[in-house]
C-alpha cells in the first residue's frame, strides 16, 4: 500500500488542508463543484460541509474512494469519466493533484492500477480540452496550446492543473493545491502564462514551514482564481498572499493559532484579507501582491511565451518583494548572473557513483594508489594518476572552507580517456600499471547490482549506458568506463550545494577539481581575482541568502533546495568597478578563513552601502534572511 501511494502521488489533503481551501473559495451553496483527482474525499467532505449540495470527484485509486457515493470511479484525463455527470463545465474545481511525476507512476508494475504514460496523458488532456463546451473558438487554442508545449519533465500536476483550469466555467473558480515548483519551474511555464491569460488570483497561501504534508517532502501552495474573459496583456493584478510557518497551526486549524484585532483563526484571516493590508507576526506573513514579474530565464521560455502573444521583452524582473521591503532603497540597479560574466548548472552525475569515485591512498606524478567503494571488497590498488581527478562529492569534504582545495580532498574520480577492453590486453603489457584498473573494471563488469527491484551489470544501468559509442560498422569506440568530456559545468570556479540545512554555503573551487551533481556550479571566463572574490561574497551575503530563501524550496525536513533554474531567477546588484572594489578583499577573507557571521554583515555593509542603503538595510536584511532560515527549520527567533 505505501508503495502505491507513493507511485500514484497519493498525499492526501486531510480535513485541515481541505477545510482552509474551500474556506478560501467561500463557493455559493448552489454552485456545482468538481474535485477529478479526489482520493479519499476531503474536498467533498468540505464543501458538503459548508452547505453545497452538487458535488463530484473522480479517482483513479478504487481502494480509498469506499463507500462515498459523489466520487466515480475513473482517470480525469480519460473522456468516459464524466459520462455519469453529463457534463464538463463547473463553478468550483476543487484539487489536491498527485504529487509524482508520471514518469515514475508507471514504472511499478505492483498493481492492477492501469497508469497512462506521458504519451497518453497528453493525448487524453487534449481530448478532454476538445470536448469541453465553454472553450471557444479563442480560449481552445490556448489550452491545446498549453497541453502540448508543457515538457515531458513536468510533475503530473502540471498537466493536472491544465485540464482543472480548463474544465472551470467563465466566471467559476479553480482552487488547487500545488506544489512550490508550479510558479518556479520553467516547465511550469504555460500553467504560468494560462493564469496571466485567462485568470484573475485571488490569493495564494504557502506553506512556509513545509508541514502540510510531511511525506510529500515539498513545499506546497493553495491557490484560489477566479476565471474571465481572455486578456490580451500581461495585466499585474493583485492579490492576497498568505505564508503560513509551522506556529500557525493548531490541532484543528491550518490557521487556529493566527489573531487579528481579537479575532481568531479563519475570523482573523477573512479579516485581515478584507483590510487588504501588511500583516506580520511570527506564525504568519499576509501582504496584498501584484503576480509577480517573470525572470524569463531561457529562450525557450521567452519563445513560448512569445507564442502566446505575452512580451516578454518589457517584463522587469524584481527581486522578492521581502528583500525589496527590507532595504527599502528605491532605484536598483540589478542584473542576474549573466551580468557578472556566471554561468549556472549541475555538477557530475556518473550514473553510479560507487565505481566511478575512489578514494586516494598514496599519489605521485605517475602513480597512484586508490581504494575502491567497499561494494568491490578489494584491497587499494595501483592506477596511473593519468586516470584520476580529484573530486568534491559533498560539503562535509570541504569542512569549514570556504574554498575547496585539492589537498582537501580524498575523492578520485575514474577519467579513463583510453579503452583498456580485454582485447587491448597484448598491448597492455607495456602498460603494467593499468592492469590493475583492468581486472578492477573487469570485476565491476561482472557483478549484479541493484537498480530498483531487479538486479543488473554496471553496463546496463540507464545512466552509464549511453557512456558507450558505436561506430558506424558497429564496432565500440567508447567503453561504458570512460566518461564523456568534463564540462565547463563539472570543473567549476564555484558551487553551492543543492541541499543545504541553514544558509547555502558559496564554495570556491581550485582549478581542475571535479564537482559532484550534489553541487549547483558556477563557471566564468573571468580571470581577475577581483571579480572572483568579489563574487564569491555576494555569493555569501544576506541578499544572496535571504532572495534564496524565497526563490528556493523547502523540502519537507526544513532543507532549503538550490538548483541552477533557482538562481537563474536571482538578481543581483549591478556589477561595477566600485562594488567590484569593496567586496573583493572580503571575499578574499572569506576564502581564507571561511563564512563567519561577522564577515557576513561586513559583506552585506559593503554591498548595501555601495547600493545606497544605510545601516538599517543592512540589518533588516540580516533579519529577513535569519528569519526565514529559522521558520522552514521550525525554530523560534
């Protein structure tokens, strides 16, 4: 059973999560409402509660609908479904979609549950839109549109909130709960660009202490619009937007602990959102937004949403609104990565790791002496250093650093450029030290190793087989050993690690070192130390951390998640000569001595200086960032 949760996605709403979203709504009593992905009901249960009489759901999972006599048994992106409804057009949709990408949902085979691929899923999401009566001749298009450009990478919620937009009524209301990743992600993309077209945001609540949903291991949201008329702009509308921290929760109430002018829970909250003004305290943040400006990060980006008639070219991107309040200076001059001459993306991913890394015993200029993962049971044995590059493979490696060096560093990883098959054995006679690696990578190959419920060779893993090439007459011109070329990418000038527990520590990487896909890198063609330490603190500062903290997730441990898509999103002070000046010898510090909180606020003094702002910018931005480490960790100021 919890195995099949996990392939359908199932992290069921609950009664707490289900009862503030339909709160949100406040759904007229006559109105007709739909939940296609219901699972046990919680939604139903809820409107029903609050007096609503025509309500339906779909699920695919006929072990937890039971006796519940409003939900069908069925798959919502297949049209026989709502055949018992006699219709495809409703007041309220209402959803928590599954949390898994379809990728995986089809790769068990446990159960008589028949899951659709990515294929069919598109196909079946097409249909749907097809046969929807209140599509007409200029809304269609868009969802097709949207169903066909959203990528094969997605979350099945984002084909899920796709057919939920498209089955709510004009003037009806959708309301789903979704994860953190349906505004960050690129392939979130035509979701984004759907709601700047076809509807208006009433609110957005996010689960700012990540505990909604402890098994999900995500960040999640509940979002509430309302459905109009095609907008031809990119109108900035505003709404309500509510961050909830773990203190905010009672035993009954998502928002029992929350109070506004001596009114308490749901009171206070309809209230404050009726006020339509900043409220704070320490188990919630409500502010009245417009919907954020998009970075519009990559060209394919731009692209699609150029192919639905939003200019891109005139958005102005803008830090988080936190980070903006914090400071308080008006004219900023900003730019992302590319203006500081960085590029961003993921560090080496061998496709198994445990033969790929060894550690290092003895080294000189010719020969090695390495030890193999304990899954080979063999003593250390002798390779040629021609073979091995040093390599960071986690954050404990670097202990206090805060730049990694090569004599820090215990881990190889195998960089084979030469094929040493059983066939090139005569030739490796001349060669005696590689015939240790040979028998070494000839016992890999013939051992069985775990690869989800079967056992397979290291050649047959996905992630190591394409490593092999064929020429034309199909000979192998590349062994499943031998990596392709390093990118630019897996020997970085700096790194950040993906998952980080407090602040996400900025590395600088020694030339030549090998960055594991643990690691977020950074690479630059930029020469001048100056730009390099200059950058390493702003890597560090509090502006960095604290628009990280809003830009990132929050896994469901409290971990803040930094990838490159996140940084992509950053902005960062203008480079100039003079900011270049003032942070240079600080982050030349920090290389030496490591991230200490005092070297930070220097940092972040020199920083906010240059830019304009005075003392309190600096302090309310070290604040911001403090504060927002301590709510995802659950901790109190």
């Amino acid at each position: 059973m919890r195995e099949l949760k996990k392939r359908l996605g199932q992290y069921f709403s609950g009664s707490k999560v289900a009862n503030l979203l339909t709160f949100l709504c406040k759904p007229d009593k006559n109105a007709s409402a739909l939940d296609p992905m219901a699972g046990s009901g919680d939604m139903l249960a809820s409107l029903e509660a609050l007096g609503l009489k025509d309500v339906h759901g779909i699920e695919i999972d006929p072990d937890v609908i039971g006796d519940h006599p409003s939900i069908v048994l069925g798959d919502a992106f297949s049209l026989s479904s709502y055949q018992p409804f006699h219709r495809m057009s409703w007041d309220l949709v209402i959803t928590n979609p599954p949390y898994v990408r379809y990728q995986s949902a089809t790769e068990s085979k446990s159960s008589e549950i028949v899951l659709k691929n990515s294929t069919q899923i598109r196909e079946g999401l097409i249909e749907a839109i097809k046969a929807i009566p209140h599509l007409d001749s200029q809304d269609r298009p868009l969802f097709e549109k949207a169903a066909r450009a959203y990528s094969g990478l997605a979350d099945l919620a984002v084909p899920s909130w796709i057919l939920c937009a498209a089955l709510t009524a004009p003037g009806g209301t959708l309301a789903m709960v979704v994860p953190e990743a349906w505004m960050s992600r690129d392939y979130a993309a035509a979701i984004r660009i759907l709601l700047r077209k076809l509807f208006e945001i009433k609110c957005v609540v996010e689960d700012a202490g990540a505990v909604w949903f402890p098994e999900a291991q995500v960040k999640t949201c509940l979002m509430v619009a309302k459905r109009i008329p095609l907008q031809s702009g990119m109108e900035n509308r505003s709404h309500c937007r509510l961050r909830l921290y773990a203190g905010s929760k009672s035993s009954k109430s998502l928002v029992g602990n929350i109070s506004y002018h001596g009114l308490k829970a749901e009171e206070a909250l309809e209230a404050m959102m009726q006020a339509g003004e900043t409220e704070k305290s320490h188990n919630f943040d409500l502010s009245v937004a417009a919907m954020e400006e998009e970075s519009w990060p990559s060209k394919a980006l731009s692209k699609l949403a150029a192919s639905f008639g939003l200019d891109t070219g005139s958005a102005k991107a803008m830090p988080p609104r936190d980070v903006c309040e914090a400071i308080e200076i008006s004219d900023l001059k900003l730019s992302n990565l590319a203006g500081w001459g960085i590029e961003a993306g993921q560090g080496l991913r061998t496709g198994f790791n445990k033969f790929f890394y060894v550690d290092i015993i003895d080294s000189s200029s010719l020969l090695s002496s390495v030890r193999a993962d304990d899954i080979f049971q063999e003593p250390p044995f002798p390779i040629s250093s021609r073979h091995i590059q040093p390599v960071l493979r986690h954050l404990s490696e670097a202990g206090s650093a805060c730049a990694v060096t090569k004599g820090l560093l215990s881990g190889r990883v195998l960089c084979i450029k030469e094929d040493l098959s059983q066939t090139n054995m005569q030739s490796m006679q001349s060669m005696p030290r590689d015939l240790e690696l040979l028998r070494h990578i000839a016992k890999a190959e013939s051992m069985l190793f775990e690869s989800g419920s079967r056992m397979i060779h290291i050649q047959d893993f996905s992630a190591v087989k394409p490593n092999i090439k064929l020429s034309k007459d199909g000979k192998i011109i590349r062994q499943w050993y031998m990596l392709p070329p390093l990118a630019k990418r897996h020997l970085p000038k700096f790194c950040v690690p993906r998952v980080n527990h407090k602040s996400a520590r900025g590395l600088l990487v020694e030339d030549g070192i090998v960055v594991d896909a643990n690691f977020t890198t950074f690479w630059t063609d930029a020469k001048d130390l100056k730009r390099i330490y200059a950058f390493l603190a702003i890597l560090n500062s509090s502006w960095t951390q604290a628009s990280l903290e809003s830009i990132a997730s929050v896994m469901g441990g409290g971990a803040l998640k930094v990838e490159a898509s996140h940084f992509a999103k950053l902005l960062l002070p203008e480079l100039s000569i003079e900011l270049e000046a003032a942070l240079s010898p600080l982050g030349e510090r920090m290389a030496l001595n490591g991230v200490t909180e005092e070297l930070v606020m220097e940092v972040d003094a020199a920083l906010l200086g240059q830019m304009g702002g005075g003392s309190d910018s600096v302090e309310n931005l070290r604040a911001l960032r403090l504060s927002r480490m301590n709510a995802r960790l659950r901790k109190t100021p």
